[in-house]
C-alpha cells in the first residue's frame, strides 16, 4: 500500500531574534506594522506570566530587531493599535506579576515611530484586559474584556469605549448585546465591527467559551446580534477576507463535549466562514489538525496562514505546522513548517506573500525542563509562501 504525502507551500527562514522574549496571549496585542515599513512588538507575558514593559522595532530590510522606547507600564493581555497618524495607541491589560484577581489597568500610552519615546494619553472610563480594539472611522472602539469583580472573582465586560486621537479622549459607547472576554474583532467592508465568540468566567480558574456573535454600528454607535457560530469558540482566530466581505473563523479551545454525545479533550479543528451580506456562518473544511492560541495572518486578499499554537498550554510543546486556507477553493493545503513551534508569538504580514513570526511559548508544564516556568523563545522567522520547498 503506497501512501500519498502532500507537498508544502512555501518555506521559513531564520531572521535577527528578538532582544528578549515574550509571549502575547491576547487577540489584539500582536505585531504591529508601522507605517514607516518597520513591526513593532510591546509588552507581553515571561515565563512566570508577569507583565513586561519592553517594545522592540523590526526593520525587513536590514533583518534585525532593536530595543524602543519601554512602555511607561508594563502590561500584558494589552490592545495594540496603529492610528491614522502612524502613532501607536495601547491601551489596557493587567500589570505587575501573576496573581489573582489581576491589577487591571485602565491606562493608556501612545508610541511615536519619530521619536521611539512613549507618552501617556487619557485613560479608559474602566480598567479591562483581554478586550478586542479595533481602529474604525478614525477611532479606536474598545469592547468587552475582564475586570476585578471582588477580592475573589472576576467577570466579562459588556461595555464598550471609542478613542479619538484628535484629543486623546475615551467617551462611552453602547454595550454590547453580551458580555465577553478573549474575543477577536473585524471590520468589515461595510464598516461594521464583528465580535466573535471568547469567553466568560465561570469560576476561579474556569471559564466558559461562546458561539455568540454581534456587530457594531458606527452610525448609531449600538450593537445586535448575528449569526452565532456553530461552535462555542475560544483562544481562535478570526481574519477578514476579500476585502472584509467574509470572515474565517478557525480553531480554538474545545470546550469538552463535541455536540454529538462525545467528549473532545483537544482543541478544535473546523473552520468557518461568516459572510457580510447573510450574516451567517457556514463550515469550510477542517484544518489539518486542531489548535488554539494560534496566529492566523493574511496572505493577500483571499488567503490565510494559520500557524503555530498549541492543544493544552499547560502541559505542551508548541506547533511547528502551519496551513493555507484559499476562499476561491475553500480548501486548505500544508504550509512549510516553522524552525521552531510555538504558540502565544506575535506575526505580521510583511506583504501579500511575506509573514513575520516572532517569540511565544515553545513548552510548558511537565513538557518543560522546569515544570514551574514556561519556556520563551526570542527566535523570528519569516514564511515566504512563494519561495521554492526544498526536497
């Protein structure tokens, strides 16, 4: 029986390290490309999940990072975000080392490309981490996320907030629908925002995924349901595609119980499109394997590299692999595999072909050489898609 071994997309190579490692947990605290061509990383988790106060600058052309301005609070599960000026607004997250509940913050500070010096700008009505952030008719809408609910517990957030850059304001803007935390947001073609699933806390050290989605409308600044996801969803990606017409959904955490009698301890596999003009979300076939806490980048319009992650980040080595997803054929193909998994790394498209991975987790737990620690990676690499796969 001869067994049939599908040919790779695309290769990665080496590129300068980072001057130190972190890991990025949240949706919207990865790399940032700047519009002076360079990518920016801030903050991030160490080993023992305690806040960092570093940012450091990638410049393609020379393929070397260098160390910027540190941030005036070190922060973690933070919102990155580059504004209409070319500056860099972060706002959120929690500070300090790990401990429960966590010392959110509701500070702001704003990174200039000019002069690599920080400063800070006006802070959020409310201290959030874990929020979505998204840059939307010249502001910056900021929903949902975590904050200290008592000495003991915490709870999601429906609130939402806009920043305008003009004068370094927050004011309120409508809740959403439904409170959540660890979701991903998207604008879409017609300019309305999409959340899509996170999660809820349940208990101490639980918490809940969702299927539930909403947009957000500009023109009325209020929330509404849509389509729900077929899946509860949480630690997944979602990008736009085809200009924000659709959305790809993919992997994320199992919640436990698969739907159909059985349980599902790993993270999932499928994939699903939502569609701007129906509002509802269809199956698209499953990745190649499961995972979570993933980085999903845009190759182009109408491709997504999914890359990386990991199935139980307590006890695990990070993923290596990576997948092509094509909207024309609604089919994923095997993309060149990483020099180094991990998962919890901040990427950015470097252009329509060129995808820039950096730092995250490569072993946790018992997978570790130090069971209490995890291990951080300060190892860059870039995928070419287009670049000729060795045999």
């Amino acid at each position: 029986m001869t067994s049939t071994t599908l040919a790779a997309t695309g290769k990665w190579s080496s590129t300068g390290p980072l001057p130190a490692a972190g890991g990025w947990y949240g949706q919207h605290d990865s790399a940032v490309v700047l519009g002076i061509g360079k990518v920016l990383v801030v903050g991030g988790a160490d080993g023992s999940s305690a806040a960092l106060g570093q940012a450091a600058l990638y410049d393609p052309e020379a393929g070397t990072w260098s160390a910027t301005g540190s941030l005036q609070t070190p922060r973690r599960l933070h919102t990155t975000t580059l504004l209409p000026s070319g500056k860099v607004l972060v706002a959120g997250g929690i500070s300090g080392s790990a401990q429960f509940p966590a010392p959110g913050l509701a500070a702001a500070e704003i990174y200039d490309p000019e002069s690599g010096r920080w400063s800070s700008t006006g802070a959020m009505k409310g201290a959030r981490w874990g929020h979505s952030a998204v840059l939307v008719g010249g502001k910056v809408l900021v929903a949902g996320g975590t904050t200290i609910r008592s000495g003991q517990s915490v709870k999601a957030l429906r609130s939402a907030e806009l920043y305008d850059p003009d004068d370094g304001t927050w004011t309120e803007t409508g809740a959403m629908t439904d409170a959540r935390s660890g979701h991903p947001a998207v604008v879409l073609a017609n300019g309305k925002v999409l959340v899509v699933g996170g999660t809820v806390p349940i208990a101490r050290d639980e918490d809940a995924a969702l299927a539930y989605c909403e947009l957000y409308s500009t023109t009325g600044e209020t929330w509404a349901p849509t389509g729900a996801l077929l899946a509860p969803r949480a630690w997944h990606q979602a990008t736009a595609l085809s200009g924000g017409a659709s959305v790809l959904v993919t992997g994320g955490r199992a919640p436990g119980g698969s739907g159909d009698g059985t349980f599902d301890p790993f993270s999932r596999t499928s994939a699903e499109l939502y569609v701007q003009d129906t509002e509802k979300w269809t199956a698209v076939q499953a990745m190649p394997g499961g995972r979570a806490l993933h980085r999903a980048v845009p190759l182009g319009s109408n491709k997504v590299l999914v890359v990386g992650g990991s199935d139980n980040a307590q006890n695990d080595v990070g993923y290596a692999s990576g997948a092509i997803f094509d909207v024309g054929t609604g089919s994923w193909t095997p993309a060149g595999g990483l020099a180094t998994g991990r998962w919890a790394f901040a990427a950015a498209p470097l252009s329509g072909k060129l995808v820039l991975v950096a730092g995250g987790v490569v072993r946790s737990g018992i997978a570790a050489a130090q069971p209490g620690a995890q291990e951080l990676t300060t190892s860059a690499e870039i995928f070419d898609s287009e670049a000729a796969v060795t045999p």
